[in-house]
C-alpha cells in the first residue's frame, strides 16, 4: 500500500475517534480559561493604612499651600499625603477605619496594614512610643520588612524636621533669640535643602516582585508551554501504542505503519498547540514557535519510532509509559525547575525530551 493512501486511512481512523477530537478541541477552551483566572489572580502590591482625623479636603489644602510650615498637627497630613502618592515596588492606600484594615489584610487585599495614633508625631517628640503604630501583617507575606522601612522613612522626614525646631526652640544655644533669628519657613526651606541635597542618601524600591527574588532564575514557572510540549510527546507516545494493536496482525507491521500511527496524532496537536501558546500569550515569533514545534515534533516521532523498534512488547511499553511522563513533569521545567535548588540532578533532565524544548524560551 501506498504511503500517501496509509496515511489517509490512519488520520481518517485516528479522527473518527471522539475522545480524540474532544481531547484536542477542548485544549485552546482550557488554556484560555487557565490564562484568564492567572491574569486576574495578578494583583499589585498593596498597603493599607489608616490615619484618623485625615479627610481628602486636607490633602487637597496641603497640596495647594506647600509653602506653609510644617506643624505637629499637620504633619499627620503631610504622612498621609506622602503615602498616598507613594509610587514604587508597592503602592499606599488610605482606609476609612481601622476595621477597614484588618478586612483588608484578612482578605489578602493588601499585603499589611498600618493604624497611626492621631498623636503620632507629639508621642515621638515627647517619648511616649507605646501604641503610636498597629502594624498587621498577613502570615503570607515576605515584604513587610522592606514596606516598614519606606514608612518609617517617610515619617522620619518630617519627624526630624519637628524635632530639629523644637531642639532650636528650647535646647540650643540660640533659643532664647530663636523667633527673632529664624521663623519655621526658614527652616523648613533649609532642611528640605540638605535632605535633597547630596550630602544624605535614601533608597528607593522600585521595578517589579520579580526583580527581587531570592534566585537568579525563575523557579516558579507558567505550567502552559511545559504540558503543552508533554502533550505533544504524548501523543507520539499513544500513536506508538496504537501502531502495537495494529502490528499484531503481521500484515501492518511496517515501518510505513509504525511512521503513519505515531506522526498523525503529532501532527494534529501541533497546530492545537500554536492556538494554545496564542490564547496564552506565549508567543515569541510565529516564525521561531513554527520551526521549534516542527523540529520538537519530529524529534518525538524518531524519538518513540526508535523506542519501538526496541521495545518489542506493548505490555512493556504502557508500563513504562507513566512513569516516563511522571519523571519529564518532575525533571523538566514544567510547573518548577527543579535544577535550581538541586543542581546535581541537572543531568537527569537531559534523559526527558521537553526539557530542549522548553530550554528555548
């Protein structure tokens, strides 16, 4: 029998079979849902935050009147202000009440929270510390450290400009002739001088998460493409399976069968897996995805053609057929690559077929 016609009744067998084109059809639905629930899962880093006696009307007229010296009164305002329009690695939202935050943070809306005391700034020029802040922090969380440190740093600024008038106000050398020498602007405008200037430093945290995780390479990864590339070895592999019923009658037993049984169910998941990495949003070049999928495909088809040739048994081949699949999802970097936290285990993935797949993007 001629190839061509071989091929003909293999595919025309292979896709009167429903479980099949349900399998295939249903994979380009899957991925969009799968797409669309982590794309809405992706949320920024948040910090909720509650400052009492501090209306949106006060913002507003401290924005309008910068100039004004900085009282302990309104330094509360010029927090919220500084919070608010805070724009880095994670953003600042004010909350109406205290409750407010501890829903917030329960919920995992936001990744911890911060209740001021309306005294804030009189308790730290006077030193009465206790209760000034709440601090709430979801179990979860791995920045609340570096959140702090913005916070703190935001309160130190005007803090130290505080205690910098009350020190010339009542301590210093000069504070006997204080309101005669300087007034709060004057010294507001110098301070905000030197703290600009280049003789102080501060650090700012911007970018994304990901710029500031603990490995150089990406552990956790996007599972679409890793069970994609599985399930084109798949489909090789059953193809193999269906050549085995097949060659139980001598008469199929060729290499023309054996090509025709494992190519036709790889060549009807590869264009299935271009719509998959499309929905997805996985594409890196339609000319690139084309020639790597072509080239992947063919070396699964020699791949399990020469694994045929032998395994002489069928009974043999589905046995070993799981536990392949089960080592390619735990040594190749489908859902986690594994190599980072145990480099000696690097050389195993070289045995699985979707690790040079997948080490292209």
């Amino acid at each position: 029998m001629r190839f061509p016609r071989l091929f003909y009744m293999l595919l025309k067998q292979y896709i009167q079979k429903p479980e099949c084109l349900l399998l295939l059809l249903s994979l380009p639905v899957l991925t969009i849902l799968f797409f669309h629930i982590a794309k809405t899962e992706e949320q920024p880093i948040q910090a909720v935050c509650f400052i009492p006696s501090v209306t949106q009307e006060d913002l507003d007229d401290l924005a309008a009147d910068s100039d004004t010296a900085l009282q302990a009164s309104a330094a509360l305002t010029s927090l919220a202000r500084k919070l608010s329009m805070y724009d880095g690695l994670y953003t600042f939202r004010l909350c109406a009440s205290e409750q407010e935050v501890y829903d917030a943070v329960a919920a995992n809306r936001a990744e911890c929270g911060y209740i001021f005391s309306e005294t804030l700034y009189e308790g730290l020029l006077d030193g009465n510390l206790k209760g000034l802040i709440t601090t709430v922090a979801s179990p979860s969380t791995t920045m609340l450290p570096v959140i702090n440190e913005t916070v703190y740093s935001l309160i130190f600024e005007d803090i130290a400009l505080l205690s910098l008038e009350q020190y010339l106000e009542e301590d210093s050398a000069v504070s006997a002739e204080y309101d005669i020498l300087y007034d709060n602007a004057q010294i507001e405008e110098l301070y905000q001088k030197y703290m600009l200037g280049d003789s102080t430093f501060h650090f700012e945290y911007d970018g994304s998460p990901e710029d500031y995780r603990l490995t150089t390479t990406t552990v956790l990864l996007s599972p679409i493409r890793g069970l994609l590339s599985i399930l084109l070895l798949l489909s090789a592999l059953t193809g193999a399976i269906s050549y085995y019923r097949l060659a139980e009658n001598p008469v199929f037993d060729t290499w023309k069968v054996r090509i025709g049984c494992i190519g036709i169910p790889v060549l009807c998941t590869i264009p299935v897996m271009l719509l998959c990495i499309h929905f997805a949003d996985l594409g890196s070049g339609l000319g690139k995805e084309i020639c790597l999928l072509i080239l992947y495909a063919a070396v699964c088809v020699i791949a399990t053609f020469l694994l045929t040739l032998i395994i002489k048994k069928r009974v043999i081949f589905t046995s070993l057929l799981p536990l392949y699949i089960l080592a390619c999802l735990v040594f190749t970097p489908v859902f986690i690559d594994i190599s980072v936290f145990l480099p000696a285990l690097q050389p195993l993935s070289y045995l699985f077929l979707p690790y040079y797949y997948l080490r292209f993007f």
